[in-house]
C-alpha cells in the first residue's frame, strides 16, 4: 500500500482536503446507519438476541455486561448458536411458529406471557412449561355388555382422535370369569397395542412429570380392593399391559385404604343407615410397594362426589325439581358455595396423601360436576348460589329465569309432559356461573391443595363425556389440570371430547416468596408470575410461593439446559431477585 507524503498533503487545495473529508464523514455516518439498520437476527454467533417487547433494553443493559447484545425485530433469522430472549408478552402466531423452527442448537430464555400467544396456543412443546391437556379415555366393558370388539373399536377411535392413553373401568370388568366374552384377552391387546395406533405428534406432545408416555391405566373401585389383594392387583395389570393402577382412596366413610387422619373407625351415619366402615389401611402402601417392584405408576382417585361426613340439607346442590315442590334435596352431593367445607376436606385428604406417599404421580378427581339430571333438572338453586348469583348478574336464580322452556314451572301439563324429554338449555348467565364454580371453587382448591406439597403433581379429571350439562368446560379449565380423562361408557362420541380447541390464556399469581428448587431456602419476593404447568423435559430450579404454601414455577430449566423460562421479569424487581437473576445471567454466558 502507498502512502501520500504529509508535505505533499499540506501542499494541496484547503477546499480539496475538506472535501475530502467531508466524504470519509459521510461514509463513516453512512456506515453507522447502515450498522444500525441491520437486523439484530442477523446478529453473530454466539450473540445474545432480544426480541422486540417489554423491557428488552433492560435485558440488554442486563447482558451486555458479560454477553454481545443485541435486539431484534423477529424471530425468522436467529444465529444458530445464539441465545434468544423472550420478552414478557403474548407471542403472536407467526412468532409461535418460528419458535418452534429454530434449530435445537439457539438457546432460549422466555420470559411471562411468551408461555402463550395470542392465538390461545401454548409453545409447551418447545419450552417445557405452559398449558398443554392430555386425553385419556376410560372404557366400560360392562356398559358395551362385554361387547369387547365394540371395545377395541372404541379405543381405535380415541387412538385415532389423539388421546394419549386409555383406561379400563373397573378391574374386575376384566376378569374373564364376568362374562363369556374374552375380556382379559382384548383388553390386553388393546393396551399392548395402543401405543403404536397413536399418531407420532401425540406420542411425543408434552405430559405432566411421572406419567407414562402412553398410559394404559387399570381402574380400581371400592369394590376392586375388597376382591383382590394389593401384590394381585399389581400382577394382574401386569398381565393386562396395563402399567398404570388408578386406586380409589377417598370413601373414608365406607372403607379407608391406607393410615389417614381422616380414617373412620366406629359406626356412622351412611345413606340413611348405621355402618362400620371395612377398612384395611395396609392396602395403599402395599399396593405402592408392589407398583413400585412392578415399574407400575400409581394414581389416587378421590370421588368428589362422596363427602367424608353426612351434608346438612342446605349445603347440598338442589336441582331445579327441589326448587319447584320446596322439598329438601336427598341427593348428598355439596355445593361449592353452601357445602364448601366437604371440598376443603377432600382437598386436605389430597395434602395427607402427597405428603405420606410422595411417590403418587396424579391426583384424579372422579366427576365433580354441578348436577344435572337428563338436560332437564339443573342445579344449584341452594340458598347460597342465589345470593351470590343475584350479587353477580343482578335478578334472582330461579329456574324460570335461567332455564329455556322450563320443566317446571307452567301451567299445562300436558305441554310439559310432552317436553318431559326434549333437551333444555340454560341462559348464558347460568352456564357461567356454573363453570365459575366448577374451576374456582373445585379445580383450584384440588389445585392448591396438590401445589402446597408436590406441584409437579399431574391433576387428572374424570367426566362423563357430556361435559357441559356439568358445569365442566373443557376450554374453560385453564387452572392447571394437565391431564383430562373424559369416560366413554356406551361407544365413540364426537371427536371434539377429545380434541376440543386448546385455547388458553394467561393466568396470574400473586407471590410472597421465592423458593429454591435444591435447599428449599426461602426469601421474599413479591411478584405477580404467570402460572404455567410443568413438563416431564423441564425441571424446576426455583418455585414462587404463594401467601397459602401453594408453589408455582417460577424459574424452570429443560433436561437439555437448552431453554430456561422465568415466570415474570426478575428486571422490573432487580434487587429481590438478585439470586434469581444471577442463575439466568449464569445461564446466558455458559
């Protein structure tokens, strides 16, 4: 390269040297522009990239003080091995879909409502966390009256409409001795099969911590556990490929199944006669034991249903018929808001399990529903869901008020008994409230009971398959049940029961304290999280909790250590959660 000799350069014009320099400014400016105006996604490798949102330029400060840093505009050209943070907003369809393009090679830090979009999709697949349901139908040989090739039919149809697993009702409906149908031999070969009928995206969609990739779940009764002995039980779902045992633990009234503080001893009130509760407290641990030789999963099935004391009449659901004669309801089953101490029980009997045998992988509510008799008699018309609906939608509950064509209450009966079995509908305001009482008031205190010892713990719902004439909105369970296990007694129904759209959106949780994953140290921090399930691939490093001892994730790793997701931005409260951030900024250097 030649250069100019400074006396030659001092020699020449003043105008040709400014102008000159003028051009090299306008390139150096023009360069700068140029800089600027690039992508971030066309960052260098290794860069940590940030996604256009919320407080990104605070992520930047935050990283660049270890870490090249920039922003970006979108997700379509991110650097293969760059670190991607997600900022803390609803990520759009396209986002949605981009995200889950990326190589496995691009880290990623997601943070608060990038667990959703704006679609109602959850990105659960590819961060380890979010809303995600899984399907598990339980079939009823008895009611197909052991018409085990409308059996097999049946469980081909839910294979083939994306349920994960399938479950038998009840272990004695497959004893051979039942019927003259080969039972045991069909049920086998479904279950054995069942995994390779299932579409491969099913296969591999996200489940709860401990479920088995395919479960094929043997469903024990009350019943069950007096005819068979807990080492038998386990055999035989062994010889049935059945490698789940779903066990029902909760009429303490009528039988306990394991030590409980709940446990009835002496003769009780049941149904309008004196008994003594059969009991055998050995059954569940044995049965665990078993199971666990076995390589056998274990669920606690609590019928919600069966209250562990006798209801007054006012906490009872009174169906629309009691409303009309004024008569007590006989039907025991408490209501939400006037019984809703029989639901703190049951949820206490879920503590007591989780903590005595942490081994239990799910938690199964078995048909909580708000009642209804053959689309016709509705409840709650209880004195307590009056006041409260009346507070909420203005004028009264009654039947005739919420209730299309009522049964009830006109004037002609001969109108109304030609209606007898026409299906009625209910107003908007009523179906509401209905599915307002099923989540808040059931679902969530199952929930919190079950996060207050072991929140990776799958919450599963049993429901008959006609779910809204129970108060039971499968789109509407947003509040952390991560399996939905609907029951198919008669044959196939629509595929919706199965495939109903997964729209989901952000729900939020108020916590006071942040707790570490490994030590269970704890300090304070209050924050609102995002609330989000954990799946098996991911693992929690931290937990926020709740005023109540409830934990939520707050702070999640994947197994791979490829994505982290935080559940709120630990930016916007930096001195509180210096530990926290700390162990993301750790993260982002490796």
């Amino acid at each position: 390269m030649t250069t100019t000799p400074l006396n030659q350069t001092a020699g020449r014009p003043a105008r040709s040297i400014a102008s000159r320099l003028g051009r090299l400014l306008s390139c150096a400016m023009l360069a700068m522009a140029v800089t600027a105006a690039v992508p971030a996604s066309e960052a260098l490798a290794g860069d940590v990239v940030i996604l256009n949102g919320p407080r990104a330029q605070s992520w930047h400060t935050e990283v660049s003080r270890q870490n090249k840093a920039r922003m970006a505009r979108d997700l379509s050209q991110i650097p293969a091995d760059a670190t991607l943070i997600l900022p803390d907003r609803l990520l759009t369809p396209a986002e949605l879909d981009q995200l889950q393009k990326l190589p496995a090679s691009v880290k990623i830090l997601a943070i608060g409502k990038s667990a959703y979009s704006t679609n109602g999709k959850s990105p659960a697949r590819t961060l380890g966390v979010g809303k995600h349901f899984q399907y598990i139908p339980l079939l009823y040989p008895a009611w197909l009256k052991y018409d085990m090739k409308k059996y097999e039919e049946i469980a081909r149809w839910a294979a083939q409409n994306n349920a994960q697993g399938i479950g038998v009702f009840s272990l004695t409906h497959t004893l051979p001795e039942r019927s003259e149908q080969p039972n045991f031999e069909v049920v086998r070969d479904v279950f054995g099969a069942y995994e390779s009928w299932k579409k491969k995206e099913t296969l591999d969609a996200p489940r709860s911590p401990g479920l088995k990739q395919t479960p094929t779940v043997l469903f024990m009764h009350k019943n069950d556990t007096v005819r068979t002995g807990p080492e038998d039980a386990v055999a035989w779902a062994k010889k049935l490929s059945a490698n789940t045992l779903s066990v029902e633990v909760s009429r303490v009234r009528t039988r306990g199944v394991y030590p409980s503080k709940f446990t009835q001893h002496e003769e009780l009130e049941y149904q309008g006669r004196m008994i003594k509760p059969e009991n055998d407290l050995d059954y569940l641990p044995r049965l665990l034991a078993a199971a666990k030789e076995a390589d056998v999963a274990v669920h606690a099935n609590i019928m919600t249903k069966h209250t562990m004391y006798t209801t007054r009449p006012d906490e009872r659901q009174v169906m629309a018929s009691d409303f009309a004669s004024g008569k007590d309801p006989e039907r025991e089953a408490p209501c939400p808001i006037s019984g809703a101490r029989h639901y703190d029980d049951m949820a206490a009997i879920v503590e007591e399990l989780l903590q005595l045998y942490p081994q239990l992988v799910a938690i199964e509510l078995d048909e909580p529903r708000i009642y209804n008799r053959n689309w016709t008699d509705w409840a709650c018309f209880c004195k307590g869901c009056q006041q409260l609906f009346k507070e909420r939608y203005g004028y009264d509950l009654t039947p005739a008020n919420v209730i299309d064509t009522p049964q009830f209450e006109d004037d002609e009966p001969d109108k109304r008994n030609n209606r007898k079995n026409a299906k009625q509908t209910i107003n908007s305001d009523f179906a509401q409230f209905r599915t307002w009482m099923m989540n808040e008031l059931i679902i969530e205190k199952f929930r919190r009971a079950i996060n207050r010892v072991k929140p990776d713990t799958a919450l599963i719902v049993w429901q008959p398959r006609t779910y809204e004439a129970f108060g039971f909105s499968p789109s509407s369970i947003l509040y952390g049940v991560s399996v939905f296990g609907p029951e198919y007694m008669d044959g196939p129904g629509s595929p919706r029961y199965l495939n109903h759209p997964d729209a989901f959106s952000p729900r939020f949780e108020r916590i006071a304290q942040i707790v570490n994953a490994q030590n269970n140290e704890k300090h304070e921090l209050s924050a609102e999280i995002a609330r989000v399930d954990l799946f098996h691939l991911a693992r929690p490093l931290f937990w926020g909790e709740a005023e109540d001892g409830s934990k939520w994730s707050l702070l999640t790793q994947t197994l791979d250590e490829r994505v982290m997701y935080v559940a709120f931005d630990p930016t916007t409260a930096r001195n509180e959660s210096g530990e926290l951030m700390k162990t993301i900024l750790e993260w982002i250097s490796r």
